[in-house]
C-alpha cells in the first residue's frame, strides 16, 4: 500500500468519526423549526465528498460517470446527464428540440409548447428563451395537474410540445398525454423535478417522455446541493442535450478523451477548413452547464437512499392525511391522479372558499409554531411582473390557477421529519381550528 492510498483511508474514517461525533438532538415542540424540506444525509455523503476532494478532479469525473449511470439504471433508460441544476436541465432539454438536426421535427420560433400556469417558473422560461409560445391550461385543485381533456383543448396547428411537470410528486396522466403527443407528433418533456421515483400505472414517471428532468436542489428527493440531470432514452436527443450543456460543440467526447469519433481531424463543417479540429467545432448555441465531480459524490451516495427516502416520502405524507381529514371541511387535502403513486414532494392544502378564515391565518398559525410553510411556487405565473408582457395564449379560464394564488400552500413530508415533528404539525391544527368560533 502507497503512503498517499494509507493517508487517504486515514482521512476517510476520520471524516467518519467526526459526522458520527456529533450529538443527537431530541426536537422541541415550538421552539424548534420543522422544515418544509431539507438536506438528509449521514457519514457516507461527507465520505464520499471528501473522497473527490483529495482526487481534486473539479469537474466531471469517475463520480459523475458514477451517479449518472445510477441514475440511469434506476430509471431503465440508456442516457442521463448531470447538470447544475434543475432549472438547467430544463433549459437544455427544451433548447435541445432546436436543434437543426431534428430537421422538420425542429421546435421554431413562433411555435407553441403546452403547459400550465401554476407551477415553478422555469419549466416555462426555456419556451420563452427560445423564442417559443406557450400556452397555459388550467390545473386541478387537490391534484394541482392537469387533465388530458385540459392538455388536448389547447392544440393549435401551431403546436409542436407539451413540457408540463408533475406538480409535488403528483404524476398527470402521464401514459394518455404520450399518446396524444403520439398521434399528433409532438414531443413530449416530462418536468420530474418534483417526482423522483413517482410512478404512474406502475411505471417511473421520467420514462414516458423524449426527455425528463430532474432537480437536486436541497429541497428535492436527492440533493448534490446544486444540481440536475436530463434523460432520455433517444440517443440522438442525448448527444444533442449533451451539446447544448458542453458550450454547444459538436463534440461528444468526456473530460480528458479525444477522437472518440475517429474523425477528429476528417470532416467537413459549415465553413470551416476541411478537417478542422472536432473538438472545437460548434454545431449550437449553447451553454457550460456541468456540474462538479464534487457533487456527484454526494449524489452518488444519496442514491443509494432513493428507496428509503421515497418510502419515508409516503409514510410522512399517509400520517398528515389521516390526521388532517378532520378538517376536510374547512382544506381540500392533497390527492393522486387515479392511477398514480406519487413520491410526494409536500402536503398541498387548499383553503376552501367558503371557510370562515383566509390562507394567511392558517399559514400564520403554522409559521407562529415554528413550522414552516411555502406557497404552491408562483401560483398563476402569468400575475407576476416579469411575465405581464410575454406572448403567450390561455385555454379556457384559470379559475384554479387563480385560486392556487390566493388560497394554496404546503407543509413538508421530507424524510427528515421525525414522529414527534409530525405530531407537533397535526396538533397545531387542531388548535387553530378548536380556538376558532363554529
């Protein structure tokens, strides 16, 4: 064994017993906060950081190869790619329908992408990025997605995309909007920002669409602090996703590889001299969206407790529905798609419009004991300053977008709630309604 191999270890179990060292803290009903979500992890994340830290590989590397191949065998499709963030990979899968090398299937400006109003901003931002329209359907509440009658009322002949996500884990009907797309030859992006290991008639959603994206934000399933990833099963959509993240060249080779193609230096492109370097050949416009080997590490071990941390997902989400269906009265409570099963994201509540209280006596309630609270992202996208002026078209009315804005908010189910977290959220209800007049 080499000193450097001897050190490393030493450094490893020593990265070890210091997460293991620190002291457990019992939780304090009141005083201390309970999250709406948050970052989970034990010694194996700190381990398998500071493993990358000592190999000083910044950018893409073994980890990265690691996760995304992980990733893609817990899924069952044939490419992922790791980007730095959700909203990234949002950006590249829509950019990569422009590509020129799509030919007639190429999304141009003008035209239009379905999808909805209430849900988070940049599952819309790219259509607009790209000079695209996009057309806002309605949700509905206690789902808050929408349906495939919603979905199929917004073809126009302009249409050539639906990018909707599955809003807090909740799949749409995943497996009839493909088919629409299917007879109408439209590509299909599934947003699963929210929805790692949702499953729709028993299928991952993810793997329904041309392209998926994913989101591991703290706040997500899994977390490499920033992060995200695109997937796909068309390997031509791959190449060109891979394109756009990597500046937009034509090249397809990994960190530290050359002639991958063999025709490094035997080509014609555009212009350019015949045989002109591939590696420096520029097929899009495109971006450095990678992600570091840094974060890799720790989405490789957060990985490995996907399962645990969907399960926990639905256990915490199952004891706030039995324990909140006392005041159903008063919240439409949150609820799958027939069909699905979702890995939860949040508990979605609807104040109803008849209730004797508003959103903000609920909220301010819940957010007085230390419990927090976020509303269902932008609510109607379309009421916020930066998107008063933007070309767009609405199918039928947003009576539910609107009252998303108005009266909508979640509490978390993340696995890092415990039973006593839970307790304290369920009782805090119970409060607010027994101290409130019939």
């Amino acid at each position: 064994m080499s000193k450097r191999t001897e050190l490393r270890g030493q450094i490893l179990d020593l990265v070890r017993a210091y997460h293991q060292a620190e002291p457990p803290r019992a939780f304090r009903p009141g005083e201390d906060p309970v999250r709406y979500a948050g970052r989970v992890f034990d010694a194996e994340e700190r381990v398998s950081l500071a493993d990358a830290s000592l190999d000083f590989w910044l950018t893409a590397g073994r980890f990265t190869e690691e996760f995304e191949t992980g990733l893609a065998e817990y899924l069952g499709i044939g490419n992922v790619l790791l980007v730095n963030s959700g909203s990234s990979a949002n950006l590249i899968a829509l950019s990569a329908l422009t590509s020129p090398k799509l030919k007639d299937r190429r999304l141009k400006p003008g035209d239009e992408v379905i999808t909805v109003a209430a849900g988070f901003p940049t599952t819309v931002n790219p259509v607009l990025q790209n000079r695209a329209v996009p057309v806002f359907v309605d949700v509905e509440l206690g789902t808050y997605v929408p349906t495939p009658a919603a979905i199929e009322a917004a073809l126009s002949p302009r249409t050539r995309a639906v990018m909707i996500a599955h809003t807090m884990g909740v799949p749409y009907a995943v497996r009839e909007v493909r088919e629409f797309c299917d007879r109408h030859n439209l590509w299909l992006v599934e947003d699963n920002c929210d929805a790692l290991g949702s499953r729709y008639e028993g299928q991952l959603t993810a793997t329904f669409g041309d392209l998926a994206t994913f989101s591991f934000y703290p706040a997500h399933h899994i977390t490499l602090g920033e992060g995200g990833a695109v997937a796909t099963r068309d390997d031509e959509l791959a190449r060109i996703a891979r394109s756009f993240r990597d500046w937009g060249r034509d090249c397809y080779c990994t960190g530290g590889e050359n002639n991958t193609c063999g025709k490094r230096f035997s080509q014609q492109f555009g212009t350019l001299p015949f045989g002109y370097d591939h590696k420096y050949v520029y097929s899009h416009i495109g971006y450095n969206l990678k992600a570091t080997d840094l974060q890799a590490a720790i989405g490789v071990a957060q990985l490995k407790k996907l399962d645990s941390f969907v399960a926990a997902r639905k256990r915490h989400h199952a004891a706030l529905m039995v324990g909140l269906k006392k005041h159903e009265q008063h919240l439409i409570l949150h609820a799958a798609t027939p069909g699905s099963d979702p890995s939860w994201f949040g508990f979605v509540i609807t104040v109803r419009p008849d209730a004797p209280f508003a959103r903000a006596d609920i909220v301010g309630a819940l957010e007085a004991a230390k419990i927090e609270t976020r509303n269902l992202f932008c609510g109607n996208l379309l009421r916020h300053p930066a998107y008063q002026e933007i070309e767009h078209r609405v199918v039928g009315k947003l009576t539910n977008t609107d009252a998303i804005t108005e009266r909508t908010f979640f509490i978390g189910v993340y696995p890092g709630l415990t039973a006593p977290m839970i307790g304290h959220m369920l009782a805090t209800f119970d409060q607010f309604f027994s101290s409130r007049p019939e």
